[in-house]
C-alpha cells in the first residue's frame, strides 16, 4: 500500500513510494561535465510534485528515462528539498522502477466524491421530474443514456481546483442546480425549467474535457475546443432529435451555456444576456469559489491566520 502522500512531504523528507508520471522532459546534458539529469511531474490524490533525477552515466539515465511512460506508476527513492520557495524531489541514481498494475490502487492516485454517487444521482433524476417539457424531453435524453450517465457520474468538474476528483462534475452540477433552485424561489419571475436545465447541462462538455487514468488530464478536445464548446454542440444535437423544439428555447439553452462562465477573458464566448443566463453563471461562479476555498483553507499548513495564493487572494484560516 501507499503510504507517502505529496501534500505531507517537507523539506528533508526521504521518499520510498509510488507515484504517478504527469509529464516527462528529455534526458539533459549537464554543463561541464559529464552525463545526464531529466525533469519528471510525479502525483497522487493529494497533490503533484517536481523530480528531478540526476543520472551519472549518460547511457544508463536514457535506459531509465525510456523504462517508463506518461500515465504510469513508478516506485521513487529520494529525498525532498526546498528550491526556489517550492518543493521538489531529488531521484537518487537507479531510484526508479516501473510498476505493474497489480502492485498500486488507482484510488492512491485519483480522488474520489466523498459524497455518495448514487445519492447525488437520484437527486439529479427527482429534479428532472419537475421539468416542463420540451426541457424535460431534452434532459431524458441526457440522463436515459447509459454511456453519457457513466462519463458524467466519474467526470471531474476540474483539473487543479474545485471538484477535482471522480464524481466531481456529478457534485457540483447537483450544487449549482441546489444554488439555483433557491433564487428561482427568492425570484419566482424567473423560468424555473429553463434555469435549472441550464444548471444540470451547464458543464456537460466536460465529460470529453478531461481524461482520467492514474491522473486528470485534459485531452485534446478539451484543449482544442473546451467544455463550453463541446457542451453547446451536444445540446444542439439532442434538441434536433426532438421534433417541435421551440426555436428561441433553443438559442436560449445555448446561450447558457456560451455564457455561463461570465466573461469572454474566461472562456465564454458570450456574457449573460437574460435573468436565467446571469442566474446560471453566478451559481456557477459561486459553487467553485466557495469549494476551492474551502479547499485551500482544509490544505493550508501554517500557523498563520490566512495563507495567500495568485487567484484567490488571502483566505483567512480561523
């Protein structure tokens, strides 16, 4: 079993465990003498880390470097130091070994919902039920299909930061549709059908965004396209499977989904345009902050009353 994990490693730290391989970079010459280093991402549920392994036989580091592949497990021996503010993990010479499957869990290496999956599903079905048709039609469509069902109830909703783990995408789905459910009471103007399918379908793209082997990853969809992209096709073409399919209720779906990051500088080709749009992207916003705060605040390890981070600001701890 694994029993070193990245998020409690410090400096001085002695590693002897397993990891997974998130990027390699070619073996490099060393300046002024002989022989070869390369630069390797290793993570686990818990975190990632830099490696370093410093060869001193150049043809015995590329024989190391060839043994092992992107996406597999390796056994690690070394140690953790503290370089440029940041920790990273010094390989020892011939400290690395591929592993097989049979001798590591994935759930050593890619997080799960703490949340029931079933549970959150059923709740998912029981808003359905609420739904006016053609809406509800179009939602069936969705959640009767046995393949889009797997990939969404095992999606992350995120690589690094909220709901990164399997189930996520189920999770905050089901969050934001909670969040919207309560300004639809609070604004009983608003088109609740509307507003709570935009919820559920939001983020539907992400089911082809991200890959998951022995860590998430975006695949080359998602990097050349991306959710928003890829979510407002797959609504287009289940809305041509429905005959009668109101035209403006179309564009509408759409549109929130175009727009339910806010912000062209955030990926959104459009910004919100009507109540149920503004409504879907600010539950949106909300769930993920609140989640990756709550998150940055459960990880910090310090005896400081906040920590700092580049995209949140100061969290305060107490």
């Amino acid at each position: 079993m694994k029993k070193q994990f990245i998020n409690d490693m410090e400096d001085g730290t002695i590693v002897h465990d397993l990891f997974a391989v998130k990027y390699k970079k070619p073996p490099v010459e060393y300046k002024g003498k002989e022989g070869e280093w390369f630069e390797i991402r290793l993570a686990d549920k818990t975190g990632e880390i830099t490696a370093k392994y410093w060869g001193d036989d150049t043809e015995e580091t590329e024989k190391i470097f060839r043994s092992f592949e992107k996406n597999e497990v390796i056994s690690i021996q070394g140690r953790v130091s503290t370089y440029g503010e940041q920790l990273q993990l010094s390989i020892e010479a011939r400290g690395i070994r591929r592993c097989l499957p049979d001798e590591y869990s994935l759930t050593d290496f890619v997080a799960s919902t703490d949340r029931d999956i079933e549970e959150m599903f059923h709740e998912v079905l029981d808003v359905i039920k609420d739904i006016d048709s053609p809406l509800r039609t179009l939602l069936e469509l969705f959640f009767t299909d046995e393949d889009f069902i797997k990939q969404f109830k095992s999606a992350p909703a995120a690589m690094h930061r909220h709901q990164n783990y399997i189930g996520g995408l189920l999770e905050h789905s089901l969050n934001v549709t909670k969040i919207c459910q309560r300004v639809v009471q609070v604004h009983p103007g608003l088109d609740q059908s509307l507003t709570l399918t935009g919820a559920l379908l939001h983020d539907i793209g992400k089911i082809y965004e991200f890959e998951v082997t022995t860590h998430i990853d975006v695949s080359e969809k998602g990097m050349l396209i991306g959710h928003i992209s890829i979510g407002a096709d797959m609504i287009k073409k289940k809305i041509e499977e429905i005959p009668g399919f109101p035209e403006i209720l179309k564009l509408k779906m759409i549109h929130i989904i175009l727009s339910h990051h806010g912000h062209t500088e955030y990926g959104s080709p459009k910004t919100p345009q009507f109540p149920e749009a503004f409504v879907v992207y600010y539950a949106d916003e909300l769930d993920a902050k609140v989640d990756y705060a709550l998150k940055l605040k459960k990880e910090a390890r310090t005896d400081d009353p906040w920590i700092w981070t580049r995209d949140m600001g100061h969290i305060y701890l107490k």
